[in-house]
C-alpha cells in the first residue's frame, strides 16, 4: 500500500545506475493519470512493447524460449520456495486514500 501511495504522489526514486530507457517505461507504467499510462492508451500493450527498452528484444525468441534466462535459481524441485523470504500476514489494515487522489474511485 506504501508503494501505492508513493505512486499516488508522484514520489519514485530511481537509483542512479537504474537504466534511462526502463525508468522512462517504468514512470509511463506507474503515471497515475490513467489517461496518460502506458497500457491504458489507444495502443494498449503496444506502447509498452514498442518502449526504447524493448528494442534490443526480439520477442519472436521470447515467444518461442529461444532467449535464456539471465539468471536462472537454483531450486530442489518445483515445489521449492526457498528463494523467496517468508513475510508473516498483516493484521493491519493499509491506510487509507482519500478519494479525491484514488484513480479507482470512480470504478
């Protein structure tokens, strides 16, 4: 819900190595405008695919798992979670957002 916020403000942080094609994709995701977010556009799916961060990717390959993974876990079967840290369920309920700044509240 923190993450929702910050996105709500306008309040994302990119750290200086973060690529400036994916965090140019990465704001036009999280605009919270969704008449300007990318996927939410005329062009759907495609604005987000024809993104400069997309370009090196051939997406016929991706199709086809002809590209392999740069970086594949080690796992003891299919059923392995180990790779992922256990975060115990919150009681808590997320804070509130007025409506006036929730994108969803005229759904």
């Amino acid at each position: 819900m923190g993450i929702y916020q910050k996105i709500l403000a306008g309040k994302v942080y990119f750290p200086k190595y973060f690529d400036k094609n994916a965090k140019a994709l990465v704001k036009k995701l999280l605009m919270a405008d969704l008449s300007k977010r990318y996927g939410n556009l005329k062009d759907g799916s495609a604005d987000i695919l024809g993104n400069k961060w997309f370009f090196s990717l051939d997406l016929k390959k991706l199709e086809a798992y002809e590209i392999p993974a740069p970086y594949k876990p080690t796992m003891k079967d299919d059923q392995d979670t180990s790779n992922f840290e256990e975060i115990p369920d919150s009681k808590e309920l997320p804070p509130t957002v007025p409506a006036s700044q929730d994108p969803f509240a005229d759904w």
